[in-house]
C-alpha cells in the first residue's frame, strides 16, 4: 500500500478534477464534488492538511486508487 502524501483540500479537488469530478458547490470549509454518471458526490474537506484516513476514503468513494491517485498528482 502507497504512503498518500500531506495535501490540501484545494489539491486534493485539482487531482480528483483530472478524473472527471467538478465542484458543484461549496458550503463553509467543504466542497462538494460530483461527476457524471457516478451515483457518489465526494465532500472535501477546504483545510490546509486533509487527514489521510478522510483522503483515503474519497479515493476510495470516488472508484479509484491510491496509485492512480498518487499518479495523477504528479
């Protein structure tokens, strides 16, 4: 299993944009992000540090991996 990196939530949504997900709104410190075709809206976290745990469960909800995540970020 991949080390995910320490990334903003601003990040964060510019990595799971390259896969197809747009921000649909924001309400306080989250942006919510969704995608055509796909039944999940993923809620990011706008904080300076996103918790791995909490990144790692929207790569997951979002149908990709951490590798391909991580990939992406380069």
């Amino acid at each position: 299993m991949s080390t995910l990196p320490i990334l903003s939530g601003r990040d964060a949504v510019r990595i799971f944009a390259k896969f197809g997900w747009e921000i649909a709104r924001q309400r306080g410190s989250h942006i919510i992000l969704v995608k055509a075709g796909h039944p999940a809206t993923l809620s990011v976290p706008d904080h300076r540090e996103v918790a791995r745990g909490t990144l790692r469960a929207l790569i997951r909800r979002a149908g990709l991996t951490v590798e391909e995540f991580i990939a992406a970020s380069d």
